[in-house]
C-alpha cells in the first residue's frame, strides 16, 4: 500500500533549543544504495521560474549526501496542473492555481517502509503575479523550502514574526533564499546510511481526482475532478498559519497534506 503525502509551505524564526532540533519531516526519506545519491529533479516551470528552480537545486546539491540532477520536463499546462511526478524523481510545476490560500505546496509519496518514492512541487503564479509575494526573494525562498520538504525536511520553526534563522526551512516574513548549515546537518542525520532498496518502485505523487463534494472533504478553493485535482479530506489541526489535513481512499490509501496558508488567509 502506497502512502501519499503532501505540504505546503512559506517559512519563519526563532533562535532557540527547539528551532535547532532536528526538524526532519517524520522519517520520511529517499532509500538509496550509495551516499551521496542523485534525485532527478523533472523541471516542468515556465516563464523566470527555471532560474530559480535551478539555483534552488544548485544549493540542495552543496550537500554532502545528496546531489539534485536537472532534467527537462513537460510544461503542458495539463501537465502543471496535475505535476504528476515520474516513479523515483521530484517533478516541480508553476501554474496560477487561483486563490487557494497557498503560493507553495509540496507532496511525496511513500511506501509502507517510510521511504519516498516520487515527490512534486507546485508553485502557485496566482499569488506570486501581484502582491505581497510578487517578488523574486519570495520566489527563491519558496522553491528552495518546497524542494527541502521533498528531500524529507520540515521547517526549522513556524513562528512568522521572531528573529529569523536564515534558513529557507524557516517561516518568517522577511524571505530567506538559501539552506542553512543546520539544514545540511540534518539532511546527514536523515541519510546517514545506505539501504537495498533504491526507492524507485512506484509513480504517484500528484493529483487524481476527489470523490468528496465541495466543502466535504476537497481542497480549498479547487472544483472536486476538475483538471485531475484532488480533495486534501478533513483538517486534523491547525496551528497559526498551518494546517494538516488527512484523506483515505477506498483502497487505503493514506493523503496527508501539510498547508501553510498565506498571510491573513
């Protein structure tokens, strides 16, 4: 059984014991065979967008256990729409998704041992073409933290307005474009050994449909089976600008999606 997960993300501060934690996303990772590994990131963005998308890996790849590998991809606004990754690779995809609440959101799926399997990163051009996020640090900054979380980390802290840790795994109001040490010290934790298994067993990751009705059980502001988008299911918790939601379909298969909503949403 194929466990799908999904976040959504912004960023923020706070320079405390708690903030230099460990701050993985559960124990969700990429199994590999040899250290370091390569991640096909499958390239799917339009316009400027590629420029950040390829700094963003440039970064991540600094890592002493992890290199990201860019490869073209379909820019089919079908295909951004749904930003459904191939098995084994991460599929990032620009689109104005409409006023959802989120200008990120970014998924892995997974399989029943914990490990990621296939991962997609959306970035919402809605808010990103005016506004308080019509801004290339913010670009940077939400590429950069949706490809973090794809690679198995959560934020370093989720409190907007404290001092930031300039981290783009930190929520907070001035953006941050780039990791921190403390995030390629986690990351060394996270893939501190080698498995059998190399991940690559399965597709997954993207949008197929919702069989909820509207308000019941889909996502905020998207029409149930329109264009392939799925449903998020019921909110088990929110917290200030963070909210998880949980969906199970018919044959078990678990959704769990992370959302940061924008501010004031």
């Amino acid at each position: 059984m194929k466990i799908k997960l999904a976040i959504a993300a912004l960023v923020a501060v706070v320079i405390s014991t708690a903030s230099y934690a460990g701050h993985s996303w559960g124990v969700y990772h990429w199994a590999r065979t040899s250290s370091p590994f390569v991640l096909t990131i499958v390239d799917s963005t339009t316009s400027t967008w590629p420029t950040f998308v390829a700094l963003a890996i440039g970064d991540w790849s600094v890592s002493s256990v992890l290199s990201m590998h860019w490869e073209q991809g379909d820019t089919k606004s079908r295909t951004r729409r749904r930003c459904k990754p191939p098995g084994g690779k991460v599929r990032i995809c620009n689109l104005a998704y409409g006023n959802t609440g989120w200008v990120g959101l970014a998924g892995i799926s997974i399989d029943s041992a914990g490990h990621i399997v296939s991962g997609y990163t959306k970035l919402n051009d809605t808010y990103f073409a005016t506004g308080f996020y019509n801004d290339d640090a913010w670009r940077q900054s939400v590429t950069c933290q949706e490809l973090g979380h794809n690679i198995g980390l959560g934020h370093q802290d989720v409190d907007f307005y404290n001092k930031s840790l300039d981290s783009c795994m930190d929520y907070q109001s001035d953006p941050w474009k780039y990791p921190n040490a403390h995030d390629y010290e986690q990351l060394e934790t996270i893939y501190d050994h080698t498995e059998d298994d190399d991940g690559v067993d399965g597709g997954g990751g993207g949008n197929d449909g919702c069989n909820a009705p509207p308000g019941k059980g889909c996502n905020k502001g998207e029409v149930p089976g329109r264009n392939g988008d799925i449903g998020w299911g019921m909110s088990i918790g929110r917290r200030g600008q963070t909210e998880t939601f949980m969906r199970i379909d018919p044959d078990g298969t678990r959704h769990i999606t992370y959302v940061t909503w924008v501010q004031g949403h």
